[in-house]
C-alpha cells in the first residue's frame, strides 16, 4: 500500500475525519487531502512539509519517525519520476538486499562442515555401542557382570511355546525389565503448578467474544490510584504516558481495563460515549457523545473534576 493510502486507512479506521484533524491541528484540510493523495508539490517546502506530516501522524497516533521515513522515501521516488509500486519495490530491496557470491559460498562450506562433522560424529557413536555388545556375546557375561542365564521355553501367541536352543548355540540373556503399571502408582498431594490440562495448551482464535468480560490491569502498585476503563460500545482507544504509549487499540463491549494514574495520562477515544471510566471505583461524568472522538489529559491532581457528583 502507498504511503498516502495507508495514513488514510489508519486515520478511517480510527473514525477520524479530515475536519477533525484540521480544526485540532489548525491545518488546511486541502493541505491534508493532498497528504492522503501524495500531491507533495502542493505543500509548503522545507520544514513546513515534516512538520504537517509529523502532526498528521501523531493525532491519528502512529510512530512519527517511520511516518517521515516513508515519507521521505516516498518523495524521492515522486522526486526520480517513479511510481507508488517502484517505490515499495524500492523499499523492500532496501531493507532485504540480495546475499553477494562470497555470502552464498561461505554459507555453503559450514553447511558441509556441519555434515562432516555430524556423519563422523554418527559412526564413532556406533562403533561405541557395537563393543560392548561383541564383547558380550564372545563371553557371555551380561553388561552388569553376571554370567548369560539359560534360554527359558515362553509361551507365545496362540499358547505356541519358543523352541528350545540347540546343542552349540549360545544363547545371552538379559535381566528382564520390571513392569509397572500406571494403576499401581497412587497420586499424592496437589498438582505441580505447571502441569496444565491438555485443553488449556490448545490455542484458540481471539474473537470479540473470548475477549469480553476480560479485565486487565496494566502498571498498577499498592497505593495508586486505579483507572478503569469499561467498554460499551466497540471504541479505538490510546493511552499514553509521556512520550510511551501504554494502549492502543480496538475494544470490545463488555471489556475492561484498568491502569495505574499515578502520572498525567493521555486519553484519546474514538467513541468517547461508548465507554465508562471509573477512578478507585468513583465513576466519571460522561466523556461525550457516541461516536465523538474525544482527547483528555487526566492526572492524580486533575482526575476529582472528572468525578460525577455523589447521589
């Protein structure tokens, strides 16, 4: 996907309108459509030009740096006369450069060295294992130091019994192997904490149903305060930290999750009227409307402005 194409996806499916982001960033909305078409030409140079992409990037929240990256590949190719397919062509030689001859040879002599290596490795291991069993049947004494018992008749299938050895044959035997079964062993005392039933090592398909009702909680200490975020609607939400994102991402009806508001917060909802926010279990007046698309910064000073009056 073309660099233009893919920042309209991502602000699309953040429910964001051009609108939106003109009036919060005062940038011309013509300025943003020729963005999302890659009409560079019709943008202001110099630093004007990154520094529009950079605020286009950080409101719909992504990373800002590969944003200009792209970018910058992007006008380099328009800049040689190259289209939006020679320039991705462009980007993935970039990045995947083809091995030289001397790469491929080299590679080719460890992988016959490790060949040698492991076929000597293989016929010392049998010829290990060969003498002790030579050495056996020329004398007779087992591996534990005991002397060959004599061959004992056994029944076989069908109540047919193994013929006997006959005059001149040696016959070697070894000691036989106690059998236990699995009903002689009683189990004592709690399982191990790491055994796990064989259904709960199955992976299963993550789906807006395995994950509602889930609640996580992220960062949270004894004595901080917690801020829950409870969903009703489906909502793209960010939280952010500083510089450090902390969440971003889509979530589900009946999903919650809590976080630890023991610094300012960065709050950016894509449905503000689709979720409810709680701090230490005192809710929080409505943060808008549905399907409005909300930024708030809150804070262990600022959060009590937030609180919905007492009944």
């Amino acid at each position: 996907m073309s660099f233009g194409a893919n920042l309209r996806r991502e602000r699309e499916l953040r429910g964001i309108t051009l609108d939106e982001i003109s009036r919060e960033t005062k940038i011309s909305v013509r300025f943003l459509e020729a963005i999302e078409l890659e009409r560079f030409d019709q943008l202001p140079g110099g630093v004007f030009r990154r520094a529009f992409i950079r605020t286009y990037a950080r409101y719909i929240g992504l990373n800002e740096e590969k944003v200009l990256q792209d970018y910058m590949l992007q006008a380099e190719g328009s800049e040689a006369g190259l289209s939006s397919e020679e320039v991705i062509a462009s980007k993935k030689r970039a990045v995947a450069p083809a091995p030289s001859w001397s790469t491929k040879v080299t590679f080719g002599l460890v992988v016959l060295l490790l060949l040698v290596a492991s076929s000597l490795w293989y016929l010392q291991d049998s010829s290990r294992r060969k003498r002790p069993e030579q050495a056996q049947a020329k004398t007779g004494v087992t591996p534990t130091g005991l002397p060959a018992s004599p061959a004992i008749p056994s029944s076989g299938v069908g109540g047919s019994s193994a013929p006997a050895p006959t005059a001149g044959q040696e016959t070697v035997m070894s000691p036989p192997m106690p059998s236990v079964q699995s009903s002689s062993l009683p189990i004592t005392g709690p399982p191990a904490p790491d055994l796990k039933v064989l259904g709960e090592l199955a992976k299963k398909p993550v789906t807006p149903e395995s994950v509602a009702g889930a609640d996580s909680v992220s960062g949270l200490n004894a004595g901080d305060l917690a801020l829950k975020i409870s969903v009703i609607q489906e909502t793209w939400m960010s939280l952010e930290s500083g510089q450090s994102t902390i969440y971003s991402g889509l979530l589900y009806p009946e999903q919650s999750k809590t976080f630890a508001l023991s610094k300012p917060l960065k709050l950016t909802l894509g449905n503000a009227g689709g979720v409810r926010c709680l701090v230490n279990n005192k809710p929080l007046l409505p943060l808008g409307k549905p399907g409005e698309v909300r930024v708030l910064m809150i804070s262990p000073e600022n959060y009590q402005q937030f609180l919905a009056p007492a009944e």
